[in-house]
C-alpha cells in the first residue's frame, strides 16, 4: 500500500503554532509529572506513612498498657499520637533534597533549562509542586497518626478528639511542620547540588544540632533550644505548653522553621540562578 509523504513546508501548516515560550503553568506540568513518574517518590511517600503512623501508634500502645500516674488533665495526647513526626521529618528530608539533587546527578537538569531557560520559573515549579504533594501527604499522615493514637489512647481512657482546643490546628500543624522541614531540605539541595551532602545537611540542621544543643550548659539549653528549627517547629504540632519551658508560642515556633526554610530556598534560588548547571 503506498504511504502519501507530506512535504515539509505542508507540514509545518499541519502544525499547530507556536503560542510563545513555556510559561508557568507549563513548568508545573512538568514538575508534577517529573515527580509522579519517579519510583523513589513513592516509596518514601509510603515510609513517611508507615514510618509516621507507626512510631506514634507504638508510642501510645506503650502509654496506654501504663497509664499509672498519667494525668490526664496535663497529658498530651495529641502530641503523643503524633510523636512518629520527630523521625518523619528525616524521611521527608531526603525527598526533599532528592527533588532537586537527582536532576544534577543525572544531567537532566541541562535538558529542563533548556525547555524553559527561565530558571527562576523552574526553581519554583519544582518547589510548589514538591510542597502541595508533601502538604497532602503529611495531612494523610497527620490525620491518620492522630485517630491511630487515639484509638489506642482511649483504652486507658487518655484520648483527645478533634473539637478540642488547640488538637485540629495541631494536626493540621504537623502537616505544615513536615511540609517545612522538606522545603528547608529543597534549598539545601539547590545549594550544595549533591544527594549526600543536602541531606546529611539537612538532618544535621534539624536532628544532630538538636541533638548537640543537649550537652550545653543548662543555663544556655533555655536560650538556644527554641531557636533549632525542629525543636521551635515541633510546638505546632503540641496542645499544650510543658510548664517551664523556655519555648515559643505555636505559631512562632513554627515561623521559626519556615524562616530557617525561606533562607535555605533564597540562597538556593541565587544558586540556582547563578551557577553553571
């Protein structure tokens, strides 16, 4: 059967024309479908879950077979249920710094400046599409650690529920801590551009430095504790104050964080800018 050939001035006709040069909303196409085609994704998606949901329900299993001396007017439960976050935040981490960093170790990052050279749009299309995906994951986290936790708490009659105060902006908080906590990870990777090294940064900045800040003089622990981002963000996520803590208020512990975050991603967005991919 013969094939009928189109000449090539014929099928640029056929062709629909260019509109102009990719915009913003084309980047974040991409993005999404960058992160959604990656197996790695996924699975650390799925550990964030299991990884959240399970630390919290082992934590409140083992409060609940010994509930002696456990006030429940002082006791968190809320926290409690939600203490799988204190290692949830290494997990979203690595995403974090891969989101950017697997671009340079494959060379693909070239490929995608060169389909949209405004670096600027791409930098940020990767991160707003990396933080609703991590938002909507950790609200899936946060919910079902907290009703996992409750569930479990409410044998030794220790449960909280959702009307009241402070538990829904704490859940809700957990969400944005890890949300925080990945993007803190986003810029590092944008700055230093090496799988290894952003994350090592990042679990250093919220899990070592935490760590380290134990070993100081008591008298100095209540002046720089709530200024380590984990330590500062992680009372979002608490309904109540643990008295005699030198710490912020919820929301101001958790500016901190994002502030730690917002550095990270400025210096990366210069970075990014400026360097030779």
């Amino acid at each position: 059967m013969a094939t009928t050939q189109i000449a090539p001035a014929a099928r640029e006709r056929l062709l629909p024309p260019q509109t102009g040069r990719a915009g913003f909303g084309d980047a974040l196409r991409s993005e999404f479908t960058k992160i959604k085609s990656t197996r790695s994704t996924y699975w650390t998606l799925l550990a964030l879950i299991v990884v959240c949901v399970g630390i919290g329900a082992l934590t409140c299993a083992g409060t609940a077979s010994h509930p002696q001396g456990i006030s429940a007017a002082g006791f968190d439960a809320t926290q409690q249920s939600l203490a799988g976050l204190y290692v949830g935040q290494l997990v979203i981490a690595v995403l974090g710094a891969l989101t950017i960093t697997s671009e340079y170790s494959t060379g693909m990052i070239r490929t995608s400046l060169t389909v949209q050279p405004r670096r600027g749009v791409v930098f940020a299309a990767k991160g707003v599409v990396f933080a609703v995906v991590t938002l909507i994951i950790g609200l899936i986290t946060s919910f079902g650690s907290f009703f996992v936790g409750q569930a479990i708490l409410s044998h030794a009659h220790l449960s909280a529920s959702l009307g009241q105060p402070n538990v829904l902006r704490a859940v809700i908080g957990g969400a944005l801590f890890l949300t925080a906590c990945g993007m803190l990870a986003y810029g590092l990777g944008a700055i230093l551009r090496h799988t290894a090294a952003a994350i090592s940064a990042a679990i250093g900045l919220l899990f070592v430095l935490t760590v380290l800040v134990q070993f100081l003089p008591h008298s100095w622990q209540d002046s720089v504790d709530k200024w380590m981002p984990a330590l500062a963000g992680s009372q979002v996520w608490a309904t109540k104050v643990t008295p005699g803590a030198h710490q912020f208020p919820a929301w101001g512990g958790f500016a901190v964080l994002a502030g730690y975050a917002a550095v990270a991603i400025i210096a990366g967005l210069v970075c990014f800018r400026t360097r030779d991919a």
